[in-house]
C-alpha cells in the first residue's frame, strides 16, 4: 500500500496536458486554460487621466490651501469622459473634470469636487479649493495598469472572471485555450439500476456516475457516461473497448477484494501497466491507477464517498493538468477542529466538514456521519479536512487543514 502523496506523484508523472487547442470567444472562456503567455500591446489605461469627478489643476497653484484659507482658482473648461481638450491649464487655472477623462496639458494633479467650492462672480467662473494636493493625487498614469510589453496572462491560467476583462481590454475577442480532456466514466456492479428503472430487492440507483460526471464538469474537463457494467468480465471489457477513444478512463466499483471485483483483472488482461492498486487513506484505500496503450485509467472504489473523495485527491488534478492548467491543486488553509475524531493510525483521512467563520476564525464541524457510503456527508460538506498519517486523535479546537470545496 502505498501513501496519498506517492499516489498522487505516480499519476502525476504519468499524466500530459493535452496538445490541441482551439480559438475561442472571450464569453465562452471562463474556467477554461490558456495557452500562451499574453502580452499587452499597450498601456492600460492608454493615457493619464483623472481617478476622480474634481478639478484638474497645477499642485503648485493650490500649495498650502485649506477650509479657512482657500486658494481661488479660474475654472477655463470642463471636460468629461472620452473627451479631449486642446487647452492648456495655466498658472492660476483649473479644468473640471470627470473620471477617466484625459489629464489636461499644464495639470499634473485633481482636486476632488468634495474637496471644492464654486464661486460665482460676474465674469467667470471661480472654484475654491479647499485642500491643497500632492503633484499626481488622483491622476492615473498611462501603463500603471498594465505596462506595454507586459505578460499578464499567463500560460496555463485558469481564466476568471477578472481575466475576461482584462482580454476585452487588451483588444482581444478570442483566446486561445486547450481542448478539454474527455473523460469516459463506467459504472459496475449487477446491484445497480438506472435513475429510472424500478428498484427491485437488493438493487440500488446508480449514483457515483452522476457525481463523477458532475466532479469532471467541475474540473473543466468533458464526462462521456458509458452507462453501467455488469459485474462479469465480458461485460467489463466491452464497455471499457467504448470508452478508449476518450483521453482518460475512470471505472468505479469492482476494485476491491470481492469475489466479484473484477475490474483490476480486466484491465490486466486488456494490457494495462499497473501503477498501482491501493493507497493509504480513508475513505478509499482501493484505488487503481494504470495506463491503458497511454490512456490514464482510474479505477475508483465504488462507495459513493470513497469514489468522490478519491476522485478529488487524485482524478482532480489530473484532469486539471491534462487540462494544461500550472495550479492544479485545491487551495489548503488551516482551520479549528469543531469536533473530536478518533482515527486510525497509518492512514490519512479526508473527512467531510462545513467551514464556518466564527468571531473571525475558521471553523471545520463534521458533517454527520463518516461512512464511505453516507453520501449526504458530501451533500453537506462545504469543505475536507485532511488528517495525517501518524495522527490518531483531533480534539475540538486544534487546527487541521482544510480545502474549500468552491
Ligand atoms: P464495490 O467497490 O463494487 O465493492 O462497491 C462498494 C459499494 O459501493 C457497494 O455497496 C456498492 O453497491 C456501492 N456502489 C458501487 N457502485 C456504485 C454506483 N455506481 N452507485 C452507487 N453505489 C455504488
Ligand atoms: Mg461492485
């Protein structure tokens, strides 16, 4: 039996991002991975302009002004956003001026209109500044953004919602992205019936392809469903034959010791390199990793959580740098125990919790019973605690790690 981290080494070292890509829409690209660093052929913004609704002004003019001793300026224009203007601010001068409207020529700095007061005379119009500014208060300066020339996206970025709009802004409509792995998910077992079908004595719905299939989408990548196996080899064997075409192959129930386990013999006899049959953890422990003529194939306990928590330990981030993505694990943070939990020694735990934050502290309380096939433990979770190997007692209130399952 080998540990959850040479488990994760042995599929990692096997797994290769995929090679195609192709050119897609900026709407449709959320979550998908890029895959080449992106430069800018610009400055953002393009121009220094002002950060907010005041007066542009020469800081120089407005030195030592305040409330009760105001300088007096002549305001000579006004200028909004997306506009520009030919005139040049001198001594004694001010422009009104919008947000992200272009910084006049003589103005190096703007005064809030907070900070402002209008006086009317007769002739024109006056403002009174009611506090002085620094050179560069409230200017935002071409390229502070992001510089001409710069990479700001990088290869292997998971596009989020703040990428999007930086592609708009740089001038791009499309980007490209790598394909999305196909995934092939088989289900085994004679007990299990489809959604629909009756439910006669000793049968159970099938539900670890429709959480697969959801934890695949999850991870970017495409579930094909190749349906349900029957637990004999001829069965087995077929249903793997349909799904070879696909870049992975995850096959859950029949891993284990049963009598009727026959899934690790299948592979064996389709010409399968075994990597590995069994890991240090709980749930899981049967878990198969081998490779198919190059094809990663997955073979998942079939206990609904077991196959679930393996799936996010290990199919997780190889889907992710199949996918081509440079991060590719779950972000890890420590939280407070909220429960005691008595564990067995040797092997690492994943237990289901919910995160809550409490007075400003992280907080992980199980969800209710731990069973491999207590599925409502995942339904509740928002999170996994992870206990280690050598631990064999958490108390209330001692820290552990934890991912958030977004
Ligand atoms: P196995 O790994 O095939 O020995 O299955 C372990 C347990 O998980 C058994 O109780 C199975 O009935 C259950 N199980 C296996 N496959 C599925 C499935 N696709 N959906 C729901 N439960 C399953
Ligand atoms: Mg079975």
């Amino acid at each position: 039996m080998i540990s959850v981290r040479q488990a994760r080494e042995i599929i990692l070292k096997n797994i290769f991002p995929v090679k195609e890509n192709e050119l897609i829409k900026i709407e449709s690209a959320l979550g998908r991975v890029c895959v080449s660093d992106l430069k800018s052929k610009e400055n953002i913004p393009p121009f220094n302009n002002s950060a907010m609704d005041g007066f542009a002004v020469r800081a120089e003019d407005v030195k030592g002004s305040r409330g009760e001793n105001p300088k007096i300026l002549e305001v000579v224009g006004s200028l909004a956003a997306g506009y520009t203007t030919g005139k040049t601010i001198r001594p004694g001068e001010a422009i009104r001026i919008m947000t992200g409207a272009p910084l006049p020529k003589g103005a190096d700095s703007v005064v809030m209109v907070e900070d402002t007061e209008l006086v009317h005379s007769k002739k024109n119009e006056m403002v009174e500044i009611l506090k002085a500014v620094k050179k560069g208060e409230n200017v935002r300066y071409a390229g502070e953004d992001v510089e001409k020339g710069e990479v700001v996206i990088k290869k292997g970025s998971i596009l989020k919602s703040g990428h999007i709009g930086m592609l708009a802004s740089l001038g791009f409509g499309r980007v490209k992205v790598f394909r999305k792995p196909k995934v092939a998910i088989l289900a085994t077992g004679d007990e299990l019936v489809q959604i629909k079908q009756k439910l006669t004595p000793g049968k159970i719905r099938n539900s670890n392809s429709y959480s697969l299939y959801a934890q695949v989408l999850k991870a970017g990548a495409l579930p094909i469903l190749l349906g349900i196996a029957r637990d004999n080899k001829k069965a087995i064997e077929d249903k793997i034959r349909q799904g070879l075409s696909a870049d992975v192959l995850i096959v859950c129930g029949g891993v284990s010791v049963g009598d009727y386990d026959f899934v690790k013999d299948v592979l064996k006899d389709m010409g399968t390199q075994m990597k590995f049959w069994r890991v240090a953890m709980k749930p899981g422990k049967p878990l198969v990793f081998g490779l198919m003529r190059k094809v990663p194939v997955f073979g998942l306990p079939g206990n609904p959580v077991s196959g679930m928590v393996s799936f996010e330990q290990f199919a997780r981030p190889a889907l992710l740098k199949m996918s081509g993505a440079g991060d590719i694990f779950r972000f890890r943070l420590p939280a407070t125990a909220g429960d005691d939990f008595e564990k067995k020694k040797g092997l690492r735990y994943f237990l289901r919790v919910v995160l809550k934050n409490k007075e400003g502290r992280l907080y992980a309380f199980l969800t209710g019973p731990q069973g491999s096939g207590i599925l409502k433990s995942m339904v509740l979770a928002n999170g996994i605690m992870e206990l280690p190997e050598d631990m064999e007692v958490i108390r209330a209130g001692e820290t552990a790690e934890v991912t958030y399952l977004e």
